[in-house]
C-alpha cells in the first residue's frame, strides 16, 4: 500500500494559487484549510495527492526543481493528434485563470506540450 502524501507548496497568496491549482487540477479546497495564510487542495476522488500551500514572506526566486505536468490525455499511450487537440483546448482556460504561456515543445511535427507558469511564476507544463 502506498503512503499518503501532501504536495506542500510556499505560497504570497495561498487561497488565490489554491483556487488556480483547484481548476488546473480538477480538485477541491480541502475543509479546514480556509485561512489567509494556508490552503489546501485535494483530489474529490480521493486519489490523488493533497496540495497544501502555506504563505512564506519571501519570492520565488529561480527556476522550480520539480513542477506539475497537467496530462490532459490522461494515461497512455495517447492518439498524439487527439492530444495535441486537447492541449490547445487546456491552454487559453488555464490563461484566463491566470497562467502564463512560455512556450511550446514539439516532439518532431507534433505538439509534446506546453510549459506554463502559474500565477505566482512557477513552471509547469500541459503535455
């Protein structure tokens, strides 16, 4: 059996990146973490790992050592036309939430994925 884990995140504002990772991620605020400085998110279908982040008084400061990849094909092996659809489709809603698009990776003609930053700057990626 596997161990329960939390993904804990430094945040300036918790509930703000909570609220963007909640609609990347298809989670939920976690009951009991609705404070100004913490917040939590959790997959509703108890699968995934919890999400916490707590306000620190510093800003990010260089590039993520590990970052979130959204697989919006879910698990493969993927049709990579149908997913390349599927992330030019995830982009522009993660852009109207507050993300930022870097640039685009292709594996030869096809497109790999996405890297991203979120609200707060940190790296990710849509693939």
């Amino acid at each position: 059996m596997a161990t329960f884990w939390t993904l804990g995140c430094d945040a300036d504002d918790p509930q703000r990146i909570a609220a963007f990772w909640a609609l990347a991620l298809g989670y939920v605020k976690e009951p009991g973490f609705d404070e100004p400085d913490n917040a939590s998110i959790v997959d509703p279908d108890g699968r995934g790992p919890a999400i916490s982040f707590l306000k620190v008084p510093e800003g990010k400061s260089s590039k993520n050592r590990m970052h979130i990849d959204v697989r919006v094909a879910g698990p493969g092996p993927w049709d990579m036309v149908e997913r390349a659809r599927l992330i030019r489709q995830r982009v522009p809603e993660l852009v109207d939430a507050g993300a930022t698009v870097i640039r685009e990776e292709w594996y030869g003609d096809v497109l790999g994925h996405v890297v991203m930053q979120d609200p707060e700057g940190n790296e990710f990626c849509v693939a």
